[in-house]
C-alpha cells in the first residue's frame, strides 16, 4: 500500500459512497460486485486518475480490474508510475 491510498478512499466515498467514512472503506473492498462502481463510475475515475496523478491512460491497458478495490487502483497507479519514468 502505498500514501495514495488515502486520496484514493477519499475520492471513492466523495464520488460513490458519501454515507460512508473513508476510514471505514477498506481497500480490499470490492467496488464493483458491492455495485460502488458501475460502467459510468469507470469513466469517472479514469479521468479523475488522469488528473490526479498525472497518468497518461490512452497508453494503459485499464480494465475493470483495474478498478476492482481500492488496493488494485493503487497498484495500478504505482505501476504507472513505473512504466512513465521508465521511459
């Protein structure tokens, strides 16, 4: 896990679940089965990743996956990170 994770929570309950607090979101909750993020939630936080961290998507293979928990979008983010300063 890494300090994204709190900016992250903080999107996901501002954005999808505003009866919830960010502390009670665990990271392995999952957001799509739970119905937290449907198809419109997807393009949501795609562009709200775009702007937050910077990440150029067009390149990145995203899928609902992707979005799956709060634990996996940190991963993603991560290896995004990874891959642009690679380059």
């Amino acid at each position: 896990m890494t300090d994204h994770t709190r900016t992250i929570k903080e999107f996901i309950v501002k954005e999808f679940m505003p009866d919830v607090p960010v502390k009670q979101l665990e990271t392995d909750y999952d957001l799509l089965a739970g119905g937290v993020i449907d198809s419109l939630g997807l393009l949501r936080a795609i562009l709200w990743l775009e702007d937050t961290f910077q990440i150029p998507l067009h390149d990145a293979e995203i899928t609902p996956e992707t979005f799956r928990s709060v634990k996996a979008i940190d991963a993603f983010i991560e290896q995004m990170h990874h891959r642009v300063n690679a380059t």
